[in-house]
C-alpha cells in the first residue's frame, strides 16, 4: 500500500457516517433501509448512473463514487463493492488491497481487463469476484447473490412450515391440510419443501433438479411439471406451487 492509500484509509471518520445518514432521501421504508447496501465505484458518469438505477429496481440500496479516495472514504457503509479497477487517481488494485486490510466487506471487480494474470492479480488483491466489461446484468445480480450467500450463512430452516392450512413437517417427512393427512412420494415431499423454505425466492427449474434429484447435468424436462402437477392436485390448488415462466417456481398460498 502507498502512502496515499495509507492515509486515506487513516483519514476515515465516524462523522462520515452520520453525514451520509442524514443525506439518505426522505421517506425511505424500513424495508428499503434494511436492503443490502451497494456502492459502485465507477468513473464513468453514464455507466455509474445506469448500474445505480438498475440495483435500485432490484431492491438495493445503492450509491456510487466516481474515484479511489471516495471509496477508500465510503467502503464502511457498503455491504457490498462494485469496484472498477481502471480509476483516474488511485490503481483499482491498491484500492481493492486497501479495503480489504481494513475490512471484510465483499467486493466484486468490474473492469475490462481480461486476462488471466489481470483475474488472478484481481482476485489476489482481495476481490470475491472478477468481472470483464462488457457483461450482462443478470449475471451480475447471480453473482452479487452467489457473492453475499458466501457471506451471509442462510439462518437454519424450521423443520416444522406452516402456511394456512398447509402444514410441513420435515422430521417426520408428512404433509398436512386442514389437519388432514396428505400422501406425498420422496420427491414429491422434498420439492414441496425446497419451495416451503424459501417462500419469497424463485427457484431455477436448474435448481430445482440439482437439490431434489442430486441432477446438475441434465436438463430440465418435464419431471418437474409432472411432480408439481401431481402435487397441485393432491393439495387441493394451483395456487400453492406458482409457476414463473421461463424462470422456475416459488411458493405460494392457498
């Protein structure tokens, strides 16, 4: 580290934080307020503006800076970085190796170096991921999820969900309406839960065959649709298994 960096990171103060508190836009919910914190750190003012609006319309909580020093100044009220490593004051890297002496936050490098010395000096430095402009937003949303999964352990699942009138017990693998005794198959059960668990998530068809059927090779053909199918049926409604198009499935209620 240079002696710049130093003493930027040296220079942060708490009354940083109370300042960026009181400039947060007015009105915002409590939900909004608990949602994960981006800051983008890009020079590029369209570039900057387009990723921020884009997190935004996802549920993020995001800011951007335009330079090294603000980020070595910022990073501590982020959850997350999107650090473009070509910056006009400081060298991405020596931001990145800046950051993470002084903290664990995830930092996800965005640049249009693509080699594979540049990914590994990335990666080296202290970023959790490497990404090479141009690149497609969904797989960045995928990688800012697979990214925070790493270091945010999803809490236990409850052995024991209950939706209504729907009733799923996982230790003695039973399915229950109104108290009344559903007769589920194994995969049936399993696929049953895995949505159960994860009510406000949609899960991949992909997803749903590598966790059910132990199968991450074949595609997802119409297995799927006969269990959730047949599943619909013995609960009674469509409404407890809703289809996503062209996405997956997620849980619903009666």
């Amino acid at each position: 580290m240079n002696q710049q960096t130093a003493h930027l990171l040296e220079s942060r103060i708490p009354a940083q934080q109370s300042a960026r508190r009181a400039s947060s836009p007015p009105g915002r919910t409590t939900e909004a307020r608990a949602a994960l914190r981006v800051l983008v750190v890009e020079n590029e003012a369209r570039a900057a503006e387009s990723l921020v609006m884009g997190l935004r319309r996802h549920g993020y909580q995001a800011e951007s800076v335009d330079t090294g020093a603000k980020a070595l100044r910022a990073h501590t009220e982020a959850d997350l970085l999107l650090l473009d490593l070509d910056l006009p004051d400081l060298d991405g890297l020596e931001v990145c190796r800046g950051i993470r002496s002084a903290s664990d936050t995830p930092i996800i490098a965005i640049t249009a170096r693509d080699t594979e010395l540049d990914r590994v000096l990335g990666l080296q430095a202290g970023s959790d991921d490497y990404m090479v402009k141009p690149y497609g937003f969904r797989e960045l949303m995928a990688r800012i999820e697979a990214v925070m999964r790493r270091v945010r352990p999803r809490p236990p699942v409850a052995h024991v969900i209950t939706s209504g009138p729907l009733c799923i017990d996982a230790r003695t693998r039973q399915v229950r309406i109104d108290g009344g005794p559903v007769e589920v198959t194994r995969k049936e059960f399993d696929l049953l839960y895995l949505l159960a668990s994860q009510p406000e998530t949609v899960i991949s068809r992909k997803q749903l065959m590598t966790q059910v059927w132990d199968d991450s090779w074949s595609r997802p053909g119409r297995t799927i649709d006969t269990h959730v199918s047949s599943l619909r049926s013995k609960l009674g409604s469509s409404s407890w298994i809703i289809t996503v198009r062209g996405v997956g499935f997620r849980f619903g209620h009666a």
